[in-house]
C-alpha cells in the first residue's frame, strides 16, 4: 500500500500532534475496506469531473467524508484529492487521508520522480472554520469549513469556465441570482418559481486567504450550497448521503470489490450498506449533480447575456440597465430594446387601486342608470350595428352562454334562433341580455356622464413590509409546524379539515411525482385516522420548513393560526408607523388592500387581533395566492385587470421582495420596496425607490 503510515506523519496543523484519540486514525481503520473503497471512488470521480471540464489540469479539487454509522459524522475522517496532480491520472495511493479537525492522518508516499509526494491541496483552508486551526501550508481548511459550518457529507472545487465567466458579467456584484428555471430544481431547497442565490467572494493569489471571505459568506447565506470565487470557480458541497435516496435514479460507480449499482427514490439501503462507502459515493454524486445543475445555471445566464436578455428576473425579458444621470442625481432606467426610463424633472405617476361600485362610484348609479339604459337600448343598439363584426361577436358571445345557461338550467334564459330566421327573430331573443357596447354609445351620444367618488388606493405586502419577518417565521411558522397534529385531531371529522386534508392529498401526490425532499405518501383513510395525520403532519412539517407559497400549506395554517387568535396565544404584530400611517390613508379617503402569499383569513387573523385593535377597519379587501404566484407577472395582469383602470402604472404596490417587485414592475404597476429590520439584502442597482416608513408614501 503505497502511503505513509499515520505515525509517520506529522499534523498539517503546526504546533499539533497527532490526534489518536478515535479508532478512525489508527493503521487497522486506515487500510479497511472502507476508507480504500473510498479512495477508489474519489479516483475515479476525478476523472470523470476531468472530462467534464470541472478540473482541468491539476486545479479543483474533490473531498469526501468515510461514511461509517458507528463513527459519529463529526468524527468521520475526510479523504481528499491532492494538488499538482493530473486528475486524470490520479491514484488511490494519492489521497490524502484528513482527521475531522483537518490534521493529516496519511499521506501519500514520493513519486518516483521527482521524488516529492503530492502536495495538499490549497483550497483545503476554505473547509473548516479557521478560527479552529492553525494551518499555514495546505488547501484543506476549505474543505473544512464547509464540513464544520455546514456539516457537509462532500465537497467539489471547480474550475469550470462558467463559474468563472458567470462572475465577469458583473464585476460589481457580490451574488449570482437566477429564476425561473427548469434545472434549479436540481439544487437543494428551490422549485422552479425560487429565486437561486449563490454569493460571490474576490480571489486572492492563494486561495488558503479565501478562508475568511468563505466563512463570512457561508454564515451570510444560510441556504447556500455554493459559493462562487471572482475570476476562479465554485465550491459546492452536499449535507447528508440520504439526501441520495430523493433523487430520482443515481448510478452508483463500481468498487474495486464489486459491481455498480442503480437506486431509486423507492430503494432502502441495508445495514451492510449503510456502512460501505458506496453511501459515500451516492452523496458525491448527489452532489457532483448539483454541481451539474450550478454550471448549466451559469451556462444558461451566460447565453442569456448574449442575447441581451435578463435571466434574473421571471420573464427573463431585455436586460434594464441603471444610467446615471450626474446633473440631476436621478437615475432612469433603459432597457436594451429601447428606453423607458424617466426623464429628470418629469413627475412620478402615483399608482393607485380603485374599484368601482361602491367605491369610486355609487352603487344606484350602476343600479338605477347604467343597468337600465342597457336594458332600454339593446334593440335599438343591436338593430343599428347587427351587421359590423363587433356585433357579430357579441351575438357569438352571447350565443355560447345562453346555450350553457339552457343546460343549467339557469332562469331567463331565452333560446337564441338561428340566423336563418331572421335578423329581428334573433334580436328578440337578445334583447334580455345587455353588455358594455350599449353603455358606450350612451357615453358617445351624450345621454350617460360617469360618476365617481375622490378617492386613491395602495396595496400593502405583508412579511416584511407591514409585520417583522421574524413574527412569520419565529412565531406563526412555529406555532402552525407545533399544533397541526393536535389541530387535525380535533377537527378531523369537520368538512372544514377535509377539505384541507383533500387539499393536502393533492399537493402530496404532485410532490412525490417530482421527487420533492420531505414528501411522505398519505395513506388512505381506510387505514385509520391517526395514520393520516402522523403522514400530514410530516408533509407540513417539510413544507413549513422549505416556506413554501402553496395554497394547501397556506389554506391549513390560517385555519391553525384562527385557533391560536381565538385561544389568546397569538396576537399580530405590524411595524409601528403602520396603524398611524393606515388610519391617516383612511381618514384622507385612500383605500388600503393587502397583497400576500398568506391565505386572506391569515390576513384578516394578522391585521384583526393586534396590540393597536383591529385595523381591519382600514382596509378594503384581501388578495392571495388564489389570483397567482407573487412572483409571476400574471398575477399582477389579474390584479390591474381586476381593479378595472385604464393603466396598470396607476397601482401602487409595496413589498421587500426584489422578485415580487419585478414582476409587478414587468405588468407595468408601480412599485416601492420596503426596507425594514430584518429583510434580506437587494440586488445591487435594483432600480426601485425604497421607503423605510410607512410615512414616507
């Protein structure tokens, strides 16, 4: 066996002995079946990530931890490829063996020539927390602080073109985002309407002087799984090898001892292989996957770029570049296939929401006027334009509804003849139905003039604009992830809980047909109540924990949350400039709406038991997941078609969420982001107007 024996090696930590405390370090568990089927595995996978252009040359670098449940995971030793090494041509006996704490246990004995051994691997340092070594001349303190700080199970430093030209596009910028792509489901806790996140850090000549900025962005991004270095590459790591039994099919790589094997999401590992390094293997290929999905990500903004197009935002339309405007101090936005950016001194159009009956105008106009003339004048309006296409689809219109009427059996439904006998037989039959054409010729003809009241209104996010994010995620998330099982106990019976319960079924089925982490089948009822709920309540613990935006988690926690308002044990928390600034809009006549992922009876729970009373009396009406993702530019079409103005640039939106912005942005609303303690940082040049205060609009 060619590598020096762990006695013969001295610590890569100066000043440090040997750490023998653990049977992982001696001779016996160095030369096991394990760790050499470990060192094979990471050979090969070299020269796989060799042909992929991950690891070009000597650079990148790859490191496992010997899966071995009678070792705790801490503990388990660490095996990682050398540096100054063709990966191509790398050998087991050219692994470095590493303790938990990133001593060297075995090296790897000198080359015939030049009579050196393979040299540690620079990246090492950026693995483990600094702080906690002292190493001065080897790469793996990398390694180690992602296995300290993140617990990873493995970690791959690469070279790949793109992870270094996708850091170029923006010098500036200290993060890579992404959205609205198919292959970001492929990264550990993000669907397809997430926004990928991966933080940037600067290179430096060596990169064990990364360690800082690696740890640093590591505590920054808690739901990172890479980092990316300026001008360098990526490091990508992975927690759990049984993350491995999620993915839909993995292709184990053969041993030296044996044969490849295939797992699906539907095998269970034995207690023989739960302590071979296979386990190992399928957790570096889970990751070498996501690695994968990182460099098609990088691949795919970079292509985008070259077209111009913006691949940060959901419709992935013309890229917006902020110009400066240094005579003025105000910025105008352009984007690449023309401008529409402001003009300096041209005012700012203000957005505001507006219904119509009861709100901008009375409710008997449209009573006693509007419904009335239509009545009065659909013969003679039908009579006066029966030929012009317009009309022609009007009756085409209002023959497919009658028809559906018919069947329905809906009262007043009149049967409509057919063109064939005649044009005043057809008309007839029409007259009971009336439509907006006829309103407009009224308008035309002077015999209507519209009636409106002076009001305005804005539309209000709720998690981070008017309530703290840590009352969502510290408090309610809690609560609902805490009392669903007693919740679903109580109330199994009423229609209420089964049709959350159907809801769920629903979701459960489409998750596990897309392989989502956390989802667990939901057995008929058939098999007993308490069997149904132990399964909803580990699907909802799983959705509560990746925040996701779907009705059925949405639906099932505003229903546990009704029963914490009413018990006393919750109460609403909004930022303190929001009642004044609520009841100063409402005195002044602006209507107030709330827009949010949160199920509208979690909103009326919000806004309705807070320490200033209930403020629902300030507010309008309640929008959520059930017009569109608030991600998506569709839902704010729904909305501006919804609100029924002219112009979509006449409503006001207010939210923290960069994307949620965008897209409302994309529909043509105006848009102001709200900075509050606690939210998370805006892209660099965002090009919103921000307000800290309520008091501010």
């Amino acid at each position: 066996m060619a590598f020096a024996s762990a006695a013969s090696v001295g610590p890569l930590a100066a000043g440090n002995g040997l750490k023998m405390a653990n049977s992982t370090t001696t001779q016996a568990y160095l030369e096991s079946k394990p760790v050499q089927e470990a060192k094979a595995l990471l050979t090969e996978l070299c020269r796989q990530f060799y042909h992929l252009g991950w690891v070009g040359g000597t650079g990148g670098s790859i490191t496992l931890k010997v899966h071995d449940d009678s070792i705790p995971k801490p503990q388990q030793i660490i095996i990682m490829s050398p540096s100054g090494v063709q990966k191509e041509r790398m050998l087991s006996e050219d692994m470095y063996v590493l303790s938990s704490d990133g001593s060297t246990v075995s090296a790897p004995s000198p080359k015939p020539y030049p009579n050196k051994p393979p040299k540690c691997s620079d990246c090492g340092p950026l693995f483990m927390k600094d702080h906690q070594l002292k190493v001065y001349d080897i790469k793996s303190q990398s390694f180690v602080q992602a296995y300290q700080m993140r617990n990873a199970g493995a970690v791959i430093h690469s070279h790949g073109m793109e992870s270094c030209l996708v850091t170029m596009m923006n010098p500036t910028s200290n993060e890579f985002r992404i959205t609205h792509m198919e292959m970001i489901k492929g990264i550990q806790g993000h669907g397809y309407y997430d926004e990928l996140v991966v933080p940037i850090i600067e290179n430096s000549a060596h990169e064990r002087d990364l360690t800082d900025a690696l740890a640093a962005a590591i505590e920054a991004y808690p739901k990172t799984t890479a980092v990316l270095v300026r001008n360098h590459g990526i490091y990508v790591w992975g927690d759990s090898w049984i993350s491995a039994k999620t993915q839909t099919l993995l292709r184990m790589i053969a041993s030296p001892t044996g044969s490849g094997k295939s797992y699906t999401v539907d095998d269970s590992f034995s207690a023989e292989e739960r302590h071979t390094p296979r386990l190992a293997g399928v957790l570096l290929i889970v990751v070498s996957m996501q690695a994968e999905c990182y460099h098609y990500l990088f691949d795919a903004a970079i292509k985008l770029n070259q077209m111009g197009l913006d691949w940060s935002t959901p419709t992935h339309g013309p890229i917006k570049r902020i110009q400066a405007d240094f005579r003025s101090g105000e910025r105008a936005v352009s984007a690449k296939a023309g401008t529409s950016g402001l003009n300096p001194g041209e005012p700012k159009p203000r957005c505001i929401v507006l219904d119509i009956e009861g709100t901008t105008t009375p409710i008997s106009f449209v009573t006693d006027v509007l419904f009335p003339y239509a009545r009065d004048n659909v013969g003679r309006h039908l009579s006066s334009t029966y030929d012009s296409p317009e009309t022609q689809d009007d009756i085409k219109l209002l023959r497919g509804q009658v028809e559906e009427d018919l069947k329905a059996g809906v009262v007043g439904a009149v049967p409509i003849p057919s063109d064939d006998e005649g044009k005043e037989e057809v008309i007839a039959a029409l007259v009971a139905n009336v439509g907006g054409h006829i309103w407009r010729t009224g308008f035309q003809n002077n015999e209507l003039e519209g009636v409106v009241f002076e009001d305005r209104c804005i539309v209000l996010d709720i998690e981070g604009t008017t309530t703290p994010i840590s009352f969502v995620t510290d408090v309610l998330f809690p609560y609902a992830r805490d009392n669903v099982g007693r919740h679903l106990s109580s109330t199994y019976d009423s229609p209420e809980t089964q049709d959350d319960i159907k809801l769920l079924r629903g979701q459960v089925e489409e998750d596990l047909k897309a392989g989502v982490v956390g989802a667990v089948p939901i057995p008929s009822d058939d098999e007993g109540k308490e069997e149904v709920i132990a399964a909803l309540v580990a699907n909802v613990g799983g959705m509560i924990k990746a925040d996701r935006k779907i009705t059925a988690l949405k639906q099932l926690q505003g229903h546990i949350w009704r029963t914490g308002f009413q018990n006393n044990e919750l109460e609403g928390v909004v930022f303190e400039d929001v009642p004044e600034a609520l009841e100063r809009w409402h005195s002044s006549g602006i209507k107030v709406y709330i827009y949010s992922s949160g199920s509208r009876l979690a909103q009326r729970l919000i806004f309705g038991n807070t320490k200033y009373g209930d403020l629902r009396k300030y507010l309008c009406g309640f929008f959520d997941t059930a017009v569109g993702n608030k991600r998506e530019t569709q839902s704010y079409v729904e909305i501006f078609n919804s609100m029924g103005v002219d112009d979509p640039s006449e409503i006001l939106f207010v939210t923290d969420v960069y994307q949620e912005a965008t897209a409302a942005k994309e529909a043509g609303l105006e848009v102001l982001i709200s900075v509050r303690p606690g939210n998370g940082p805006l892209p660099e040049n965002h090009g919103f107007k921000t307000v800290n205060s309520f008091s501010e609009i």
